[in-house]
C-alpha cells in the first residue's frame, strides 16, 4: 500500500529526535519536582498531535494539553488512557464527553462544576477540572476577588469532582505586568488554602515564562512553541531546535523571455531572459500569501525567490541562477536556515506575524514524514 507521505512531493518532515531533545531541555531546566503539561493544539502546532504524542509521552510528560474538546477527543480515540487537558472553554451541553472520556476540563464556575459531578455521579467516576483565575488576561476565569474565592471553595466541595488543579496565564507585557499577575494568583492560591482549599497543580507559565521566569513555574509548566523549537524569549535562552522542515519538488521548468509575465495579472515580469519552476504548493498548503516577492526556496544550495503572486496550489520560482537545474529537484520552504532556507522565524518577520502563526496554519493537506534515528518508522 503506498503511504499517504509519497502519494504528494509536497511534505512536512518532522524529527522526532528533536522533540525529544526539546523536551528534554525543558526537563532539564524544570527539574523533577515540576510537571510538564505539553501543549499540543492546532494539531501540535502543525506537527501532527497524534503522530508526535508517543514520543511525548515516553519524555515523561504529565499532561497533553489541547485548546478544544474536539482535539482531545481526537487524542483519546488512539491513545485511551494517558491524561489530556482541555486548555479551553467546552460548552455545558458537551460536558459529557469529558467525563465519559476521562479528560482533564478547565472551568471557572460552580454551575460547571455541579454539571460535571451529577454526570460523573450518574457514570460512578470523577471529573477532574482545573480551575482558570483571570488574573488579568481577561480571557477566560473570573478574577481573583471575594466571590470567585468563595465560589471556588464550593467548587471543591462538589461530590465525583476533583479540582486538582488552579491556574492562569500571564498576558507578557512586560516584567512589571507579569509579576502583579504572578502575585494576584499566588495571593489568591495562598487565601484559597487558608481556607481549606488544596490543589495538586499549579500553573501560570507558558513557553516563555518557563525560560524566562523560573520562580513562575510552580509545580507545573505549560510548554507548547518551546517544544517545537520555536524561541520567542526575552531574558533567558534554551538552545531548542526547529522541528519541521517543509519541502517540495519542481513540477516543471518554463523557458520565459525578457519582458514577459509570470501568474495572476502579471505582477511580476521577467528582468531578463529567465528560467521559471512551478513548484506544487500555495497558501492551501499554510504558505503565508502575503510573501509574494519576499519568500524564497532554496534548490540545489542557491536561493530562489518566489515570483508573482502566490497561487492556492501552487507557486512560481525564479531558478534563473540554479546549476543544473531539473524537475523534480528538492525545494526548500523551510528549514533549519543551515542551508540559506528560510526558517520559522524568518517566515514570521517576513509576514508580520508570530512564529507560532506560520506554524499553527500548516493544514493537514501537505502529508507529514516522521524520522527518527532511533526507531524505523512506517
């Protein structure tokens, strides 16, 4: 049976090796008394959550995290026990399926709450929820004041609900801003004890925090970019690497005299007689469409720069400069930049966005191709 990954020459390469060695970075730096919750949303962030959970989970970590129930339930369909955590909001009429699934829920009211153990009660399990404060995100929880305390108290209270955990996410705008978040959640862990209230994790760091802040990493870190090499740090420095490489293969070669337009409306026109690859990607594949005359590939160790306006299946390279060049040379979109390719990071300024974007917007059109030098892989 011929694989999904050699039906199309357009692919996505992920090194399993490399995640491993992020991660055990991460490890390294936390230490064993702090858990790693490895987020993995957006389908690991364009890797293939299924596909990478293994090796994150034989790296130890406690948690895989996803933003949405519809991932999770994606995960706990090929993986039947290991612990997920709904990062997200789920609306009450799908609460079922957490608990029926056994999946970690965030949730912020008592109403959830007493939602979550009259289903659990009825299935004679325990829903498990962690607790979202807002310390200032204004995104999801409730603000650490008087009522959400005691609110919070009545939560834990709740028959076949476990509230094992309470956390909140810093919104980095600056040292100031994240240590008066730190402090309003710590302060009101710190009341919430007073009074009973005892929660086995506690978390507020992302990637970012994890490196930058160590104090900031409680019991718990929440890594999702750091995992896939994507650096976005201020203060410290993990020596994290690129997961991905994204790759294709001329699909022909046009012979374009002086003068003459390449693709829609002729945007762009030959300066002098040239040499033009079509190359089987476009913005469908999660290539960012506004790079037209700014991206490039990289074929046979020389940069070509993409020409005219980047199609939906498709693109155009002047390869005018490329020794030898053929069809079904390799192409380079991204890579680790050792070569002159481009790399997430350099995509991202190019596109005026953030890493996390370039790499979140790669669909599951373009296959992916697991390596890995410790294991054959199918």
């Amino acid at each position: 049976m011929v694989e999904r990954e050699d039906l199309r020459d357009t692919q996505i390469i992920v090194d399993l090796d490399k995640i491993e060695e992020n991660v055990r970075l991460i490890n390294n730096i936390v230490g064993e008394e702090i858990s790693v919750m490895a987020v993995v949303k957006a389908n690991g962030y364009g890797h293939g959550a299924v596909s990478i959970a293994p090796t994150l989970m034989q790296c130890g970590v406690k948690y895989l995290a996803v933003a949405t129930l519809t991932e999770a339930l994606e995960l706990r369909a090929v993986f039947p026990s290991y612990p997920l955590f709904i990062l997200g909001h789920t609306p009450d009429r799908l609460l079922h399926y957490v608990v029926e699934k056994n999946i970690t829920q965030t949730i912020f009211s008592l109403e959830q709450a007493q939602l979550l153990g009259s289903l659990a009660k009825v299935l004679n399990k325990t829903a498990r929820v962690h607790i979202k404060v807002d310390t200032g995100f204004h995104r999801l929880g409730k603000s650490p004041s008087a009522s959400f305390a005691d609110e919070v108290c009545k939560i834990c209270a709740v028959a076949n609900v476990e509230a094992e955990g309470i956390f909140s996410h810093l919104a980095l705008v600056n040292e100031e801003e994240n240590e008066k978040q730190y402090r309003l959640f710590c302060d009101f862990i710190e009341s919430l004890e007073s009074r009973g209230c005892h929660f086995k994790y506690k978390h507020i760091a992302d990637s970012i925090a994890t490196v930058d802040y160590p104090r900031y990493r409680m019991n718990m870190v929440r890594p999702g970019a750091l995992i896939y090499g994507m650096r976005g740090f201020h203060i410290g420095f993990l020596p994290v690497q690129q997961v991905l490489t994204f790759r294709t293969a001329i699909s022909e070669l046009h012979a374009v005299p002086k003068g003459q337009g390449v693709g829609y409306d002729y945007l762009w026109k030959a300066p002098r007689d040239s040499i033009v690859a079509t190359l089987p990607f476009g913005y469908a594949d999660g290539y960012p469409r506004n790079l037209r005359d700014e991206g490039y590939v990289i074929i046979n160790g020389v940069k070509a720069p993409l020409i005219g306006v980047i199609c939906m299946d498709q693109c155009m390279a002047d390869v005018t400069e490329v020794p030898n060049v053929t069809v079904g040379m390799e192409a380079i979109i991204y890579g680790d930049g050792e070569d002159g390719s481009m790399t997430i990071d350099k995509a991202a300024k190019l596109a005026g966005t953030n890493k996390n974007d370039i790499i979140a917007r790669l669909p599951a059109r373009p296959p992916r191709k697991y390596i890995s030098k410790k294991v054959t892989l199918e």
